[in-house]
C-alpha cells in the first residue's frame, strides 16, 4: 500500500494511545446461591449449636442400609434397629434372623403381598420401587405410598397373627430380602430365653406405638369438655437427655500472591483484592454444596427417613410435589432442585396443561407449584455429579421449611466477631511471606446447618431428570 493511501491516522496506530476497559476474571461455575440467601443465620458464640427437643418414646420408620457384594445385597443384623419392633431386640437374635433372610426377585406388576390375606414374610427392598395401596369404602383403589431401596413391609404380620392391611405391588424389577415366618419361629422355638425376650420386647413395642404420636412424641394426658368436678389427669413433658449438638464447620485456603503483583500491578483493579474475591465466592459455592450435600449435617443426609417419598412414575410430577407438600404442610418457605429436575418437572406441567406462574426471587424469576417457589441449585447432584448437563439421570427435590424455633424449620449457623472478619463469619489473615517473596493469605468461613424438627424438610427422591413426552401421539389422527 503506498503512503499517498492513507489519508488518516491507523486504527491500530490509534489504538495505543487509547485505555482498554476491562473486566475482571469471568468464571461460569458462579451461581446464583440462593440457598445462602433464603436461610436465616444465626450466630452461634459457644461455636456448637444444641437442639433440645421433647422426649422420643418410639423410633419412627427408618431406612435400611443394604450394602452390595458382588451384586449381592448384604444385610447386617444392626440394620434390622431400624424397624421399631425390632429396636431393642437382642444383638445374638437379631444375627440369627439375619442368617435366614432370603434374596426373591418379582418382576413389574407382580402383587407381592395382598391386602385382608395372613402376612407370613417380612419384605426388604433391595433395589427397585413398589407400591402400596388399599381398597377404599366404594371399592376404589387407593394408594398408600410408593416404597424405595431401603424400605420395608409386612413385620407386624410376621411378628404376630395378624392380616395385611395393604396390597404390596411391584413398580419396577425389584429386589427383595426376605425373612418368613416359619424362620423366624424357627429360631424362636429353639431358644426358650430369646423367644420370652422376643415377645417381651414386641409386646411393649406395640403398648408404646399405643402411647405415642405419628411422630413418635409421647401423647400429653389432657381433659376436655368435662362436666363437674373430675379428677384431672397427672402429666408432665419429658426431653430427650442426649441432645444433638453441631459443631460449626469450617471451609479453610491458604491463597498465595506474589508481594511483586500485589505491589506493582493494581490499576485499575487491586490484583490482591480480585484473588481474594474470587477465592470468597467459591468457597462460598461450596459452603452451598456442603449444606446440601455434606453426610455429617446436610440436608440430604439428615432428612428424617419418614419424610423421604418415592415418584410414583420416574420423572417429577405435580402430584409428587404436592405429596411433599402433604409432609412440609406447615409453612413451607421453598423447593429446592437442579436446573434439569426443574425443566423436567415443567415439562409433566406442560403436559398435563398446567404450566406453572413465575416469581421473583433475590433478583432471579422462578417458577412456583402452589405458591411456593422452586429454586434452582447446581448442587443438587445428578447420578453424584454437580457438572451434569445433558442426558438422563437421577436426582431429588427438596422442600424446606426455614426458621428458627418460632416455627422450627431449618437455620443456617455461623460465628460471628471472629479475628480477622471481612464478611459475617468469614475471616482473611496474612500468614507469611516465604523466601521467594510469595504471601500466604489465610482464607475461613465458618458454618454449619441445623434442621430443629423432622417434619422441616422432605425429599422427593431419585427422580428422573431425562424423560421427554411424545407429543406426536396427542395429534389427532388423519381420515
């Protein structure tokens, strides 16, 4: 190109003599956490956190643990505790029932136990879902619940003579241990000191489920609508003498940064402070994960077994939610699920023609079933992993209710006034700098979960975020 071309300054030329606007560093794994923002904290000084609450006279339903050996479900004689009647059964009998458990396979549809006929086995789901259901007063069937790996039916048909009072049905192939009667009586028979004990134990387990609530809290004696003068019933409220306690956790980084960066290159952004932020912001990701997902306090792990339901049909439907809001009745504040269970949740809305309305919240647009919001997270796994963006897999819905004991719902726990504190409960210290010049900065947030009641949260479990409809088949055929 000659010079007599140019007739203006270049615009590369012109562009050195220019100021770049910039950003700071973008990252895609920031998220709304919105689960941070709807809890309500409360500052915990003693750094434990104690949850007193009345006096459980009877365990309520728990879950099984089965574990697998070479694809083999394996039971161990502790987990049978989980069934109330069996709660304080002996070490030496509960193995020996153990011992004669059986593995049976049904395949879908197969009626497993019938409703009014004798009960002569107790049943273990290994793997799979059943259901229950029960004939109503006009002869229609009605369903009871659906039960998941874990679950268990048919122990106070084999314990005593008695009918079953549901119909057990197959949803899937499903997985069974079993124990029947005859072995039970088996072992029973040939023990005169466990077979006194064993009736001992299961006669006072059924005088308790007489004296407690569905929740397994001792029923208060109170008189009412009386006429005269009677005598008042004697009555007194006892708590449990072990509380739980929670410690408050803690999710610690040492961030290193060259004291020549943090010297030299600050305009217009303070390198120091961009590391640090975006340091705060992924901890403060994974402070979400852990309230989620952590086994020692998440919400995950500490749902109690008899707020946790099966789909009736695999993938999320407004039935299954207003079934979790049949548990959480008492002023539910929000579901939370993945992104994907949420897409798949409105997809069975938008077949069944009920798209759900949005709302605003903390400056986001969400759906809501029933007014009450349901907000996403990331850190409701998928088959275990956070990253899962395409494809089928399985994942929960939770519905929690938020509060502190007004309504005795779930709180977030932090300790405030800490050495060093930059935001609530997070604390950044200079710790050194080494012999390369390089500063070691101390990173803290300090946190932890408290779920007061069991009736607080309830999980819609091991839905399928995968299933599309084929709305080919609504098209009305051609003549």
């Amino acid at each position: 190109m000659k010079e007599s071309d140019f007739q203006t300054v270049s615009i590369k030329a012109a562009r050195k003599l220019t100021t770049t606007t910039k950003t700071g560093p973008m990252y895609i794994t920031q998220s709304p956490k919105l689960l941070l923002k709807l809890l309500p904290w409360e500052d915990v000084p003693g750094g434990t956190f104690r949850v007193n609450r009345t006096k459980i006279i009877i365990r309520g339903r728990g879950r099984i643990t089965i574990e697998f050996e070479d694809g083999v479900p394996v039971l161990s004689p502790n987990g049978l505790r989980e069934i109330p009647l069996f709660t304080d059964l002996k070490p030496k009998l509960l193995a020996e029932m153990v011992s004669k458990f059986k593995i049976e396979h049904y395949e879908r549809g197969t009626k497993v136990i019938t409703e009014g006929e004798d009960g002569d086995k107790l049943f273990i789901l290994a793997t799979g879902n059943a259901e229950l259901v029960k004939k109503g007063t006009y002869g229609e069937e009605l369903r009871l619940r659906i039960i998941g790996s874990g679950d268990f039916v048919g122990e106070t048909e084999v314990a005593g003579d008695v009918q079953a009072e549901a119909t057990e049905r197959t949803l899937t192939d499903c997985l069974f241990l079993t124990l029947s009667k005859a072995d039970l009586f088996s072992i029973l028979n040939a023990d005169v000191v466990l077979k006194t004990d064993f009736n001992l134990k299961i006669d006072r387990a059924i005088e308790l489920q007489h004296m407690a609530d569905e929740f397994g809290e001792r029923k208060l004696d109170i008189a009412a609508g009386h006429i005269g003068v009677p005598k008042l019933p004697l009555t007194y409220v006892d708590y449990i003498e072990e509380p739980v306690e929670i410690p408050i956790n803690l999710i610690q980084a040492v961030l290193r940064v060259h004291t020549r960066v943090s010297d030299l290159y600050n305009d217009p952004m303070n390198q120091l402070q961009m590391q640090m932020k975006i340091m705060m912001a992924n901890m403060y990701e994974k402070q979400e994960w852990m309230l989620i997902n952590d086994l020692n306090f998440g919400l995950l792990a500490k749902c109690d077994p008899s707020m946790r339901i099966q789909p009736r049909y695999g993938p999320p439907t407004p039935d299954d939610l207003d079934a979790l809001l049949s548990l959480v009745w008492k002023q539910p504040s929000f579901f939370l699920a993945h992104p994907r269970t949420i897409a798949a949740f409105e997809r069975e809305c938008t077949w069944r023609g009920v798209p759900p309305p949005y709302e605003e919240i903390a400056g986001q647009k969400v759906i809501n079933w029933r007014g009450v919001p349901l907000i996403p997270s990331d850190k409701m796994e998928i088959d275990g992993h956070t990253l899962s963006r395409f494809g089928p897999g399985k994942s929960n819905v939770l519905l929690i209710r938020t509060g502190g004991q007004d309504v005795q719902g779930v709180i977030g726990l932090y300790r405030t006034g800490i050495p060093g504190e930059i935001a609530p409960s997070f604390s950044i210290r200079q710790m050194s700098i080494d012999n390369q010049a390089i500063a070691s900065y101390l990173m803290t947030l300090y946190f932890s979960l408290a779920i007061l009641t069991e009736d607080a949260v309830a999980i819609l479990e091991n839905v399928e975020v995968g299933y599309h409809h084929d709305y080919a088949s609504r098209k009305p055929k051609k003549k």
